[in-house]
C-alpha cells in the first residue's frame, strides 16, 4: 500500500539555481542550513520549534537525500527544503552574500589520512564563502571529532574573519544527531564550536 504523506516528497527538492534563498521564498524570513545531515533528522526538529524560519539540509548522498525528503513530507513541514548535491556548489553559486543566518555543519566527513585531506571541504575558499553568505551576526556551529580536521577548520574561519564564540565537548538532548550516538556509545571525545560573522560596529 502506497503511504499517504501530507506533502509530496518532490516539492521538498530544491533544484540547482542561481538563488536557493529566491527559490524557497526566503525573503525577509530567517534561512539556516544543514551541511551533511546524513541520516539524521535534527533539522526537523528545529523546524518545528520555529515554523517561522525557513530551513535549507545539503547532502551529497543522493540516497539519504531521498530519505530525508520523504521524512519532511511525512512530517508535513512546509518550511523545509533540501537540496541533493556538493555543499561546494552551493557556496558557490547558490547562496548570495548575506542571505544566510545559521550554517549547521555536524562532524564533516573527517579523510584522516595525510593524503585525504584534500578530499576535505572545508578549505580556505570554502570558509570564505560561508563568512560571505552569512548575515552580519550569523553563525556556524560545527563539531568534529577529529582533531587535525579542528585545526584545519579553525585555521581556515579566523582567516576567512570568522570569530569563535563558544566550545564544548558535548550536545544538549535535543541537537544529538546519529554521529553524536554512535560517539558517545564509542566514548570517543568530539567538540563542538560555535562561529560568528561579526557585525559591523
Ligand atoms: C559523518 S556524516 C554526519 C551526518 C550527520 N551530520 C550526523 O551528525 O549524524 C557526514 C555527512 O556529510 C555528507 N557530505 C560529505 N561531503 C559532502 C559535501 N561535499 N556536500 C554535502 N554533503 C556532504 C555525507 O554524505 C554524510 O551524510
């Protein structure tokens, strides 16, 4: 038997185009995004603890891209939208300067080894481009238990202007996700940084 949702997966897909925040009629509404939200469904919950901003996930896995579509669909939340690609071109081409008031970015896939890292997508360039899309006083929070990655991603937002605001080693109850799971049952450590986009004074 076919189930019923209250909205059509399809209409939670965003399509490539030159301004995700036009697109999902994000005009004078607050817009957060999720980098790599994997299996996890904490965007969810923060879209229904805030029916009035509007919520963007990004995920290169065009299978649990799927699922989370027809997760938004099941739980009939209309300010929610995903976008199935590379974060990278997102940046790039997707998102105008200041149209964004919070990136989510939750343990980015690490590629420890020496000859990986360049498989890591947050680099110098990248960095540039989430300060640039953030509005003034906007924020990144990003966690990763990897910590040659933490450098790297610290290194790369004090240059891009970013300014670090808080870290802590854990999350509350309602921001776990499946990694923050799977971590904690593992008792391995991870920390979780807050970044802010100043505000001109
Ligand atoms: C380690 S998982 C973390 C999942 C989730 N944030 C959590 O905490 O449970 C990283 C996720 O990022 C996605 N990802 C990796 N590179 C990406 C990219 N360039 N653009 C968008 N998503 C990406 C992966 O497909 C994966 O689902």
């Amino acid at each position: 038997m076919t189930e019923r949702f209250p909205l059509d997966p399809a209409s939670v897909a965003v399509a490539p185009c030159a301004s995700l925040p036009d697109a999902m009629g994000a005009a004078g509404r607050r817009l957060f995004v999720e980098v790599g939200f994997g299996k996890d469904v904490r965007l969810l919950r923060a879209a229904a603890a805030d029916p009035e901003g509007l919520f963007l996930g990004v995920e290169i896995s065009r299978k649990k891209f799927d699922s989370f579509c027809r997760k938004v669909a099941r739980a009939g939340l209309a300010n929610v939208r995903a976008f199935g690609g590379d974060v990278r071109r997102v940046l790039e081409e997707m998102l105008p300067a200041g149209s964004v008031s919070g990136f989510t970015i939750l343990f980015p896939d690490p590629w420890p080894k020496r000859r990986q890292k360049k498989n890591r997508w947050i680099q110098p360039a990248t960095a540039a481009r989430l300060h640039r899309a953030l509005v003034p006083g906007g924020s990144v929070e990003i966690a990763t238990d990897d910590g040659d990655y933490r450098e790297q991603i610290q290194r790369c937002f004090l240059d891009a202007g970013l300014l670090l605001e808080s870290e802590r080693g854990e999350l509350a109850e309602s921001e776990r996700t499946v990694f923050t799971a799977r971590f904690e049952r593992r008792g391995v450590p991870f920390t979780v940084q807050r970044w802010r986009r100043a505000v001109p004074a």
